[in-house]
C-alpha cells in the first residue's frame, strides 16, 4: 500500500509532495490494477498541480488545503482557457473529473469534488471580449514599472515590457532566449519568439514573428539587463522555472493589481489592440473601432496576422483579445 502515514496527515498520509500523492492514492484506489487508468488520472492531477503553484493558483503542496473553492477556481482557469483557444471543452472536462476522482482516493470520500464538470464548464463566458484590456496606456506600464523597481523586481519589470511590446506569454516571456533575440532584431528588424511556447509550436514549422520595432527593442535591452549573470534569460542558472513563480512572479502580482493590471494575460491583448489598430488603421472593435464595417477582408487579414504573432493559428482566438467584428 502507499499510504505513508496516518490519513490524518499532510496530504491524508500519502507523502509531503502533492504531485505524488495523488498518483499514490489512486494506486490504492485501483488495487494497483488499471494501469492506463490511474496514468491518465494521474496525468491530469499533474495539469491541476501545476496550476496549484502558478501564478494564478494557490500555491497548495496538501491535499487538506483544498476545498470547494480551490476547485471552483481550478474551474474559472480552465475556462479561461476554452476562451483563449488553449483547451477544449472535452479536454476541461475531463481534467476536472480526473482532480474530482483523485481528491476522493486521496480524502477517502466525495465531500470536495466539481459536482458537475461539464455543467460547470458548458455555462462558459464569451469567447467575445467584452471589456478592455487594461495596459494599453503606457503610463500605466510606467508606472508598474517604477513600483517594481522600487520594490527590486527588475525581472518582472522585464516582463511586464516584454509581454506588452511583443504580445509574449509570461512562460515565453521568462525563458526567451534574449541574445537571439536581440541578433535577430538588429539583422532582420523582427525576432521569432520560440522559447517557452505552447502546444510544441516551435522551430522552423511553426515561425511566429514579430516586427522589432524602437520599443520592442528597448524591451528586450531591459530584459538583457535583469537577466542573471550568465544566463541567456530571465532565470538564473540553479533556478527552476516553478520556483521563479512562486518566489518571485507571485510577491510581485500584489504590485500589479493595486496598478491597475490583473494580470500579465491583460499586456497580450492590450498588444493585439495595438497591433490590430496599426494594421488597418482603425481602433480595435473593443476601443470602439469600426474597422469590419469599413473593410471586411483588411479586418480578416489583420485577425489572421495576430493570431500568428500571438502563436494561436486560429483566427477565431483573436476576438478574446480585441473583441468581436463591429
């Protein structure tokens, strides 16, 4: 059996790490038996896991800290994630009902639990953004910046700049490779953001350029600055990118929110604004712009190059960032 103390403690007795106690339990579970079973459940506890210690969950390491509301939470992520075009609804679903089996094996019953994934996911929110996305003024990334400075977070200033001027992702954001990047600004006036992408969209198969403009550049000079001494990103060389997360990202999201930013996702979009208001001329349908009226076939050109810079290949994406076809 797995059980490595008393169901009374840290994680109900299945060890101090979260991530091997739910894989544990659910061998209990199966009798050590279903194989393919308790590894699929098992893959999906890991996708909740990892929530658990980014940026935007918890940070729990004990199954006893979970509760209703960590996986209603758990919930709104994931649906987030269904509306930035990053999962499916099967996929959601499935990952909620396998967090739902696994804290059962771990409680020993099923009072925390999602009493209905696909209910609980199906009633989504639009896919349409109906709010602007706060960023687009950059006084205000200015401003952020100065308070991270004065409170010595230089690398999340970083990001912050690298997200708004290049449409990054906090994860490509951090592990971009700053030297190539910077090569590749100088020489060709656009860089190809590779680092840290999602879904295996990197290498010559999938190019996602940016055109490197003044502040792009001055972006990725910033980030070369609070990058560790030999280091070729945002991280330093002993340091994990879990840790950076928790240790560094996380105090500083406080710094974020009393500015006016409730996330770097924001600095994305505001980006697509932008990017969307250069390529046709007119503000983004969340501004207020009227572009699709105006020109149906420019508006579809300028979504489908903005859902390539932002490495999503999908053209209906893009509404989440700049809104719908006004």
């Amino acid at each position: 059996m797995a059980l490595v103390g008393r169901r009374d403690g840290r994680n109900f007795g299945y060890g101090r790490q979260l991530s091997y106690a739910g894989p544990q339990a659910l061998k209990d579970l199966f009798g050590g038996g279903h194989f393919a079973t308790v590894k699929t459940h098992s893959d999906r506890w890991q996708a909740f896991v990892r929530w658990c210690r980014s940026e935007e969950g918890p940070g729990y390491n004990d199954a006893r800290q979970i509760d209703r509301q960590t996986l209603f939470n758990y919930a709104q992520y994931l649906r987030q994630q269904i509306d930035h075009g990053n999962l499916s609804i099967a996929t959601a679903q499935n990952r909620l009902s396998s967090v739902n089996r696994t804290l059962a094996a771990l409680r020993g019953d099923q009072y925390v639990k999602v009493p209905s994934p696909s209910q609980t996911l199906g009633q989504q929110r639009s896919t349409i953004r109906t709010v602007a996305p706060q960023g687009q003024d950059r006084q205000q990334i200015e401003r952020i910046t100065q308070s991270l400075r004065n409170q010595g977070h230089h690398r999340v200033c970083a990001i912050v700049h690298l997200a708004r001027e290049t449409g990054m992702r906090l994860r490509e954001a951090i592990l971009a490779d700053l030297p190539r990047l910077q090569r590749e600004a100088e020489r060709f006036g656009r860089i190809n953001i590779q680092d840290g992408t999602k879904g295996g969209r990197s290498g010559a198969s999938a190019p996602r350029w940016v055109a490197a403009n003044e502040q792009v550049k001055s972006a990725l000079l910033l980030a070369q600055s609070a990058s560790p001494a030999g280091s070729r990103n945002l991280l330093a060389r002993d340091e994990s990118y879990a840790t950076f997360l928790q240790q560094t990202v996380r105090s500083a999201r406080e710094i974020l929110h009393e500015q006016g930013l409730k996330g770097f996702h924001e600095l994305r979009a505001a980006y697509a604004c932008e990017r969307y208001e250069k390529i046709t001329g007119h503000a983004a349908p969340i501004n207020g712009g009227h572009g699709y009226r105006h020109d149906r076939d420019l508006d579809q050109r300028a979504r489908q190059q903005i859902s390539l810079e932002l490495g999503h290949h999908r053209i209906d994406v893009v509404a989440a960032y700049i809104g719908g076809k006004a």
